[in-house]
C-alpha cells in the first residue's frame, strides 16, 4: 500500500473475539493500528501475535474516560457482547455502551476521524417483524436483564446520528448479528463457544428453554469483511445496517451439528430460558447487498470446522 493511503486506525475492545480479527486484517492491508482496551473480557492472547507488527500498538484504556490521539479511522467495538459478560456489571456496561459512545464521537470530532460503531441485532429487542430490516425499530424492555445492553447501544446509535447532524461527523453503524469464530473465549458464554466447549469435555449441552428459539450465525471472517466496506463506503453512507447470515437455525439444530462435528456423546440438558430472550432473529441484509456488496457465503457447516479446531487445540493439555 503507497503511504498517503496508510490510515492510522483506532480499534476500541480490539483484543475481543471481534476485534482482534480486524485488528489483523487492517495491518494485513497495510494500516496501523492502535488497539485499545481494558481486557475485562479480551485477551492478550487473541493479540499475541501481532505485537511484534512494526504498525501494531496496544493501549490498556477504558473507553469510559476520555482518550486523547491521534487517528484517522475509529471502530468503536468496546463492550462485553455476551449476556453473561455484559449482566456481570450491568450499570457499567450502560456507561461503556453511553460514555463510550461519548468519548470516541469526542475523539472522532476533534481528530475529524472517521468513526464506525459496532451496534447490535439486540436493538430490535424480541423482534415482531421478522427477518428484521434497518426500518424495524424493535421491541426492546427498557428494565429487564438485557437492557443495559439492548438500550446501552440504542442510546449509542442516537448519540451517533446526533453527532453526525450536529457537528457533521462522518459515522457508520454496524447492526451485527450473532457472529463466531476462533478466539473466542471458552468461558465467553455464548451459545456457539459453549456447546462446542461442552461437546469436546464431553459435558452436558446446556440449551436453555426448549431450544426451539432461533438465531442466525455469520463466521468472523466475513462479518470482519462487512465492517470494512462499511467504513470504506462512501460518506453518504451512514447506515444503520445489518451485518448477519440469514442462515437461520434453531439452538436445537445447532446443538445437534455440534455434537454431529464434534463426534460427542455429550446428553442435551434444558435448562430454565433467561429473561427477555429473542424468539427469532435472522437480518434482511438487502441493504449491505445493494449498498456494500456484501453477502456472506460461508456455510454453518464450514465456519464451524475451524471454529471446533480453535476449542480443541485450546482445550488439550
Ligand atoms: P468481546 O467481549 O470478545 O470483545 C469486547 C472487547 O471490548 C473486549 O476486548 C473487552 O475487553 C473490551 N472492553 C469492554 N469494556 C471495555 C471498556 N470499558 N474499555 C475498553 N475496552 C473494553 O465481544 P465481541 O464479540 O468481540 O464484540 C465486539 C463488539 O461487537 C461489541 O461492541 C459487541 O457489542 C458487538 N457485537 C458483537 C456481536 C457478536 O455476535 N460477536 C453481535 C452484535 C454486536
Ligand atoms: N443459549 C443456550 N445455551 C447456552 C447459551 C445460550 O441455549 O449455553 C441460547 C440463549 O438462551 C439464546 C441463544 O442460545 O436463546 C443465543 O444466545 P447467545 O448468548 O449466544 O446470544 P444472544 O442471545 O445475545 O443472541
């Protein structure tokens, strides 16, 4: 890459699942990086490898104060994602949700970055309308469990749209439905990591409620893709979008391909449903075809295969 094209780009939780991804393919393409975090549930791990990068720079910040750098590009993804990470602390995660939001549009304004926030399919709530396009505005209980989060990154997409009418910011919202891949955590609690952790201990596959609630699964290196050409998409472009694959499965159907790849004879065990939890999720993801060209292809089946040789390489001794 010639360097006036060089960007320096801020990744906000970008030693997580997520971020760790994209910190690697934005150094792959010839960026530097900064990466900042607080580790509440990244790990060094998911970055080891990058730090001997001449254009790789890790920060232990928390995005709740204010951070002062210089960068040309921001992906704001710091936030516990999974329902047992982000209830764990539920008042903070409203403020790395709020004041988080508030401290990168700070940074973006000052700086006249660019700046990209990882929103989520949770801000349809439990949805009605289904699959959920970017008109839907949701179905979301402003006082249960999830609400820290659900609301937490409404009010973030609010305080992005403000900035950007306000004082004319270039923003982009991601609506990022459920994703996976390696580097995840095994104690990330998720549905994915779990099962699959569960079925190589050979443990009980814990499906809470009947398992007949549904999600749908896009494989980390595409989502990776997705929030890419969202930010290298013209200015115009603000979004919201939906970044998924409507591949839609049953937690049931999933238990059963995870037991199927891992060649385990783990029981299923059922357990009570958690609060506020989604009926059915699957993204119309019209607009990202039309607009980003972007369409995950990736089958369950195949994001799955690395995803059970990441655990199992993790998990022996
Ligand atoms: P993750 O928990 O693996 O990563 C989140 C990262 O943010 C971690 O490294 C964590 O240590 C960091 N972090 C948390 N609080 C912080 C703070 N106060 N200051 C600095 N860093 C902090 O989760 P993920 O799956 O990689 O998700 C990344 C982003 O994408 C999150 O914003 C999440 O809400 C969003 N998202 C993810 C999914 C998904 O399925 N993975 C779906 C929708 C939205
Ligand atoms: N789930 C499950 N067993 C688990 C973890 C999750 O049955 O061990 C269910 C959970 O109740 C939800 C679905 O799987 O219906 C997806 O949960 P996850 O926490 O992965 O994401 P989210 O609910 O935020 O989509």
């Amino acid at each position: 890459m010639s360097n006036h094209l060089k960007k320096k780009v801020l990744i906000t939780g970008g030693a997580g699942f997520i971020g760790s991804h994209l910190c690697e393919r934005l150094l792959g393409i010839g960026h530097e990086v900064l990466c900042a975090d607080n580790f509440f549930t990244g790990r060094r791990e998911n970055i080891v490898g990058l730090l001997d990068h001449p254009y790789f720079e890790v920060l232990r910040h928390d995005v709740t104060f204010p951070l002062y750098v210089e960068v040309d590009e921001i992906y704001n993804l710091a936030c516990p994602a999974s329902p047992i990470h982000y209830q764990f602390d539920p008042v903070q995660t409203t403020k790395v949700c709020v004041h988080g939001a508030i401290n990168m549009l700070g940074l973006a304004r000052r700086t006249k970055a660019k700046i990209l926030q990882a929103s989520t399919s949770e801000v349809y709530g439990d949805p009605e309308e289904h699959p959920q396009r970017e008109s839907y505005w949701g179905r979301v209980n402003p006082t249960g469990i999830r609400s820290c989060y659900d609301e937490g990154k409404r009010c973030a997409e609010t305080l992005f749209f403000d900035y950007h009418r306000q004082h004319k910011l270039k923003i982009k919202v991601a609506r990022i439905f459920n994703t996976y891949g390696p580097k995840m955590r095994p104690d990330d609690g998720r549905v994915v990591s779990n099962f699959i952790v569960q079925a190589l201990q050979g443990a009980p596959i814990t499906i809470y409620g009947d398992g007949s609630q549904t999600r749908a699964f896009c494989y980390v290196d595409e989502l990776v893709d997705g929030l890419i050409k969202l930010m290298e998409s013209p200015d115009t472009f603000t979004g919201p979008v939906n970044l998924g694959n409507p591949a839609e499965f049953t937690i049931k159907q999933l238990a059963d391909k995870v037991l199927e790849m891992t060649g385990s004879n783990s029981t299923i065990e059922f357990r009570p449903l958690p609060g506020d939890d989604p009926r059915q999720r699957r993204p119309d993801i019209t607009l990202a075809g039309e607009v980003l060209s972007w369409r995950p292809v990736v089958p369950l089946e195949r994001g799955l295969a690395p995803t059970i040789s990441y655990f199992r390489s993790l998990l022996s001794p």
